[in-house]
C-alpha cells in the first residue's frame, strides 16, 4: 500500500441550497398555476345567475310551464345586435308576427350591473322592432318580452356579442 495521499474531492450532498431551490420550484408552479387559473376564471365568469336561490327555485315549475306555453304558440324571435342597431324580429309559423305591439328589452353585462339598460324597443313594420341606440362592444344577456296590449305573449333570453362602440 502507498502512503501516497489520496485525492478525493468531497462529497456532495444534499444541501441547504437545494432545499431552498425544490422549494422555490415547488411553490412557484403551484402559485403560477393558481394565478393563470385566477386570471382564467375572472375574465370567463359568466356572472351571477339569480340573488336568492331558494326563491329562484320556488318559481321554477312556473317559469317551465310558461316557456312550453310561448313554445306552443309558434312566436320566435331573432335577435341581431349590429354597430348602429339592434333588430328583433318575431315571426309565427315562418310568418311576420302582426299582435304584437310593444317590446321590452332588458340588456344586462354577464358579470357587471352598471351597465343594465332596460328600454321599449321601436317598431319598424311587422315584426320588427328595433333599438335605435349602440351599445357598447363585448357580451351582453337581453331578455325580451313581447306584449300584445297588457298580456305577455312571449319571452326570450339570449347571449349574444355587440360589436358597439368600445367606450
């Protein structure tokens, strides 16, 4: 055996250093994910759907009666939602839907309620009824209610995108 000095670099182990860097990359992809998921989730929530959900569902049964009745009277309506205008059309049976007088539609933002505009939309001809204002781009819920005198003959929600005026 030689008495030579053997030359042995140290071991390296486990360190501090690592601790802190498992760590750091550890944490990191958990809070990264959870802020593109944050990010993801405030610009796609569609909104509050009712306030109270015990009465939202007291009247259910009600509401599902009265859409089979509209749906049993053939009245469909159209909504088209351009830069100057929004234009519903209602027909019966493929036809012009002449009862009707009076159209009120309620605009709401998915998620915000400062933006809510409840107006009687213009008729324009049989059928045709019309809101002379813009609105302002982006997703929108109207709720349209056609009347014929003081009855209600129809209801109809829908989601669409306006390609309004961006202020």
């Amino acid at each position: 055996m030689s008495t030579a000095t053997k030359q042995c670099s140290p071991e390296r182990g486990f360190t501090g250093w690592h601790m802190v860097a498992v760590m750091s990359l550890f944490f990191g992809t958990i809070i990264s994910v959870n802020l593109v998921m944050a990010w993801n989730a405030s610009r796609s929530w569609s909104g509050l759907v009712v306030e109270n959900t015990y009465i939202a569902s007291q009247q259910f049964n009600g509401k599902v009666a009265e859409g089979r009745a509209f749906q049993a009277s053939g009245i469909k309506g159209r909504l088209t939602a351009g830069r100057d205008a929004v234009r519903y059309v209602l027909t019966r049976n493929e036809e012009p839907e002449r009862q009707i007088d009076k159209v009120i539609a309620v605009f709401k933002r998915p998620v915000e309620e400062h933006e809510d505009l409840r107006v009687e939309l213009h008729p324009r001809g049989e059928g045709v009824f019309v809101l002379g204002e813009e609105l302002r781009a982006g997703q929108w819920i109207a709720a349209m209610t056609a009347m014929e005198g003081d009855a209600v003959v129809h209801r109809h929600t829908v989601r669409f995108i306006a390609e309004g005026r961006d202020k």
